[in-house]
C-alpha cells in the first residue's frame, strides 16, 4: 500500500494506475467497504483514465458481493454509458440480467439478456444469456416465444430436439409443481407439437393422470391407451389399471370398446 501512495502522492504518470491497484488490493484483505470507497473516489477522481472502465466493473461487482444490487445496477449503467466501447459493457449488462433474474425480476431480465444477444452475438455473455432466458421461458411455460426468438438468432442452432426438451420440460415443471391447469396446458401443446417426441410417453401419461385427477375421465381414456399402445414400459401397469377401472364406469364402456375394436382391426 506504501508504494501506491507514494505513487499517488507524487502525481506520477501511473498514479491513476496506483490508486487503481490500491482499490483492488482492500478486495483481498477482505476490507469491501475501503475497496468501494477507494474506487468510488478513483472514478471520480480519473474519469478520463484507461481504468475506470475496469474500476466500474470492480466497483458493480463488489456492491453485488456486498448484496447491494440497487447499488450494482446503477454502478453498471454508469459503465454502460460512459464506456460504450469497453470490453466490460457486454459483462455489465449480463451482470445486469443476472441480478434482476435471481429477484425474480423476470421481465426486465429477459429485456437485458435479449439485449446482449442482439448487441454481442456469438459472445460468451451471449450464450449465457440465452442459456439463463431460456430458465425463464421454461419456467413460464413459454416455450413458444423462446422458439420464435432464438430462430432470430443466427448465432444459435436449435434443433428439433432442443425444442422437444424445452417443451417437455415446461410442462412438466408445472407438473412437479402441482399447477394442474398449466401442466395440462403444458402437455396438451407438447403433444399436439410433438404426437411421436422424445417424450411423448411421459406426456401422455401424465396429462391422462391430471385429468383423471380432474374429473375428466373421457379426456384421460386416449392417452391411456397410447400408453398402453407402446412396448411395455414402467407406466403400463398403472395405465391398464385405470383403463380397467373406467371400463367399468358404464358411460366410458363404449368408448373403450370402440378402442378394443380398432385395435383389433388394425392388427
């Protein structure tokens, strides 16, 4: 710390560069409110130096270490505004995202993790980006318009099956959720987008569970039987069970007898 001051004392060309270091080095002893004194001081003090891009970044990053987000936030629009060209916008921004998705600010997550798709395309923080809305849409049961927005982007290959898991795995977050009528929801579009997917068993089933489970026994009945339609498999039991179960309710005997006689007819 002696040589920096020293440094910083005699107005040398590599002050700037000194009270920067000095700043940091409190980061390593542990001492965060001297660190974001010292760099909230170096950036007003050097606002034209090569660092304070860096400064503004360490600065946002500390202020996030110490849980004040509000403070972060702003710290890294100061970046972003006055740093356009630094290599640390892209990393501010997603830092922004970041903070406001593990507050479960969705909305404005999704706007910055967008924004560094379209700005820094093929980034690693554009990846991430991508990565991190994808938990969002998945976890809204929006998979649709995450399809629409990714196939903008040239820089991301999805394929079938990337969009068959996204999918899936929507609906049945809802699933383990207990949300009935966005599991239902959820399955029902899997199925419709996907009638012979990845998993199209799993689906099937489940959705024939809920609505089981909701008194819709009539809708339950064909994706029981697919189930029982496939090669045999850990649901089959369970799903001829409940076949057998609804073949005795007299108003589904019918229904289930036509099915019988189709199958039958096919073979």
């Amino acid at each position: 710390m002696d040589a920096y001051n020293k440094a910083i004392e005699m107005k040398s060309v590599n002050a700037d560069y000194a009270a920067f270091q000095k700043g940091i080095s409190y980061g390593f002893v542990a001492k965060n409110e001297r660190k974001i004194e010292d760099l909230e001081k170096f950036v007003k003090t050097y606002p034209s130096s090569q660092y304070t891009d860096d400064a503004y970044y360490e600065l946002g990053n500390t202020y996030v270490n110490e849980n004040n987000e509000t403070k972060a936030v702003a710290t890294y629009d100061k970046l972003i505004a006055n740093h356009s060209s630094s290599s640390y916008v892209a990393k501010a921004i997603l830092k922004q995202g970041l903070i406001y998705y593990n507050n479960n600010k969705t909305e404005p997550a999704l706007v910055k993790f967008k924004k560094v798709a379209a700005e820094f395309p093929g980034s690693s923080e554009s990846l991430e980006a991508v990565a991190t809305a994808r938990l969002i849409y998945v976890d809204n049961g929006k998979v649709e318009e995450y399809s629409d927005w990714v196939k903008t982007l040239s820089f991301i290959e999805v394929s079938n099956a990337d969009l068959d898991n996204t999918t899936y795995e929507s609906a049945e977050k809802q699933y383990l959720m207990n949300n009935a009528k966005q599991a239902i929801s959820g399955f029902s579009g899997y199925i419709a987008k996907f009638p012979n997917g990845l998993h199209a068993l799993k689906a099937n089933f489940y959705l024939a569970q809920l609505y089981f489970a909701d008194k819709l026994e009539s809708n339950s009945v064909k994706h029981y039987d697919y189930v029982v339609n496939q090669s045999r498999n850990e649901f089959t039991e369970q799903a001829l069970a409940r076949l057998c179960q609804l073949s005795m309710q007299k108003k589904y005997w019918q229904m289930i007898k036509l099915m019988i006689e189709l199958k039958a007819m096919r073979k």
